[in-house]
C-alpha cells in the first residue's frame, strides 16, 4: 500500500499550501529511505573576528550548536533529527529575542512554518547567519533495525544517538564550521549521553540536558526544523497513499483529519490503521512495524500466515534463481519465482 507516484510528479506533489522546506526529498520519503540534508554554511561562517588585542591576529567566529528530535513515539511517519548552528554573539539576541524561538511543542504550526521559512529564505537574518541539518531516520528503517533478531537488534536510542554523532560529525569535520559549545536535550540519563558523546568529540564544550528544547535558544531552533520536516514528511506521505488509494480524486482530506497525529494513543490514528491494513503486507513504508500498536492488529486482523521453509538447502528456490539468473528459460522462471514468493492483493480485504 502507498507505493510513490510517478517521479514526473514529484516536483509538484504537495497539497496546496503547504511550505515543502529543502530537508524534504520526496522521491526518498515516498520510497522509506533516510537520509540527511544539510543547509550551505552561512555566509559569516569565514568571517574574521577583531581582537581587542591589537597585536593578536583575527579569528574565526564561534558557533553553538543545538540538537534536538521530533517524531520519536509515533507509529506513523519518520523521526527527525536537527543540529542548529548560530554565532556565538546572536545566539540569544537572534533567536530568542528577535526570532522568539521556543520548544517547537508550545509554538502553532503556523508559527513554526513561518519560522521554517524565514530560516530558508535569503536574505533574511536567520539565513545570512544560521546553519542547519536534518537527519531522517525513515520509519522503514527504525523498524528494520529495531526487528533485527537476537543481538544484532538496533533500538531505537542507538539509531538517534547515531544519527546526532553523524549530524555533528558533519558539520564541523565536513563543513568545517568552528563549533565550540553544544545542547542537546538528553536520551534517557543525560550524564551518561553527556559522556559518551564527550568521549567522541573531547574539543567540544557539550551540555545534555532535559527540556533542553526550552532551555537553550539554538536547541528550540533545532526542535522547529526537526518538527516542521517531520510534520511535511508526514502530510506529504498522507497525500501520497491517498493518491495511490483513490487516483481518480483530485483534493484529499489532510493527514491531522485522517490519521491524527500519528501518535499510538491518537484513536483516529489507530482507526486509520485498522481501516487501512492490507491482511498480507499490512502498511506502505509510513508505518513503524516495530511498534506494539501495528504488531497487535497484524496478530489480531492478519488474515494470511506464511510458513518460510526451514530446509536450508531450499533447493526447488536455488533451482528458480540460477534459471533466472543466469538467463536461462527467461521470463517464465521468473514469473513463477515471483508467485511462489506471493504477490500482494489489489485490494484490501
């Protein structure tokens, strides 16, 4: 279900409206990959600094960094994190008094929008002088790694801690952006998150904390950018399975009206979920199949169970992949490969 439109369309496939920030790619959100984006340096980033000192030479501008998530609990939609970059000198001044950055959660979505675009907007003062990044961890994944059997399971800490060491990685041994403090609203125990990440980047001056989001303007920034790319994600998602459900009809109800939030306690999103599950293959890449809510009404609804063979030699399956492979009788092993393997029904049953 939800498979992606035509690529043609993909430029302008949007509802009406809706400000598509550059940290959405919608062939890769339609096709449940993750993937991260990064904003150009602002142009201040080489600017020399004076010194007081007249005989000590100038020096390139301090930045503070802020990192913070969005869409962590949802059975729905990706989870996003963002790293907010600011000079030293504007940290407080720019976005906490001019701009009135706040904890995306206490800000409308119209604000947080209005916000979003001014940052992507040359000219503006939060362009000319702020950096970002956004790093997407699809839903696809999350439950790929969080199904993983026995040890080898990647939980979902491990994929945003991963996913904040690459977003600051990047920024200041890529980008080369002089990053010398950073906020991070915390994972679990912030002394222990403060450590680790302390051990990975021993030259930075780092701070974990809780409500971090609320405390520390450039972490407040990093929580809009993350919101407002998941928020966009999750609408154009929505428009994309609704699409591919009902081709014919021009105008859709938006994702707030059909699946809610996307949050497990969301009675609409769970009554999507039940009117919307194909018994086989249950959801498209929008859904997190590691969540109890999704796994409960596969166990409940699922209409089909399929018994894998545990033979390992498999051999009638070998004998249909060296035909096709190797381009033996053509389409025909190939075709009967694909249906032994199952295909998924047209329509939901």
């Amino acid at each position: 279900m939800g498979e992606p439109t035509e690529p043609h369309s993909l430029e302008a496939f949007a509802p009406a409206g809706l400000f598509v920030p550059p940290s959405i790619d919608r062939a890769r959100v339609f096709a449940g990959e993750s993937y991260a984006y990064y904003s150009p340096c602002p142009p201040e980033t080489d600017l020399q600094v004076e010194s007081s000192n007249p005989t000590e030479p100038p020096s390139r501008k301090h930045y503070v960094l802020g990192v913070d998530e969005a869409g962590r609990g949802p059975v729905l939609g990706p989870m996003v994190y963002s790293a907010f970059y600011v000079p030293h000198d504007l940290h407080n001044p720019l976005l906490a008094q001019q701009y009135s950055f706040d904890d995306s959660k206490v800000l409308t979505p119209a604000v947080r929008a209005n916000l979003m675009q001014t940052l992507c907007t040359p000219g503006t003062p939060l362009f000319e002088s702020c950096g970002w990044a956004t790093k997407l961890l699809s839903a696809r994944d999350i439950s790929s790694g969080m199904m993983r059997l026995g040890a080898g399971a990647y939980n979902l800490n491990a994929q945003a801690m991963d996913a904040t060491i690459e977003l600051i990685r990047h920024i200041v041994e890529v980008k080369k952006v002089d990053i010398t403090e950073v906020y991070i609203d915390t994972i679990g125990n912030p002394a222990v998150y403060q450590q680790k990440l302390e051990r990975i980047f021993p030259s930075l001056r780092i701070t974990v904390a809780k409500k971090a989001d609320s405390l520390y303007p450039c972490v407040s920034a990093a929580s809009v950018a993350a919101k407002v790319t998941r928020d966009v994600a999750l609408e154009l998602c929505h428009h994309n399975v609704s699409m591919a459900q009902e081709p014919e009809k021009t105008t859709h109800e938006n994702a707030t009206d059909s699946w809610g939030s996307g949050y497990p306690s969301d009675s609409k999103c769970v009554r999507w979920l039940r009117g919307n599950m194909d018994p086989i293959f249950g959801w498209g890449n929008e859904c997190r199949f590691s969540w109890g809510t999704a796994k409960e009404l596969l166990e409940l609804k699922g209409g089909s169970k399929v018994d894998w063979p545990v033979d390992g030699n498999n051999s009638h399956l070998k004998e249909f992949m060296l035909s096709s492979s190797s381009g033996g009788n053509g389409g025909a092993n190939s075709h009967e490969l694909e249906q032994w393997f199952g295909s998924k029904p047209t329509e939901v049953l």
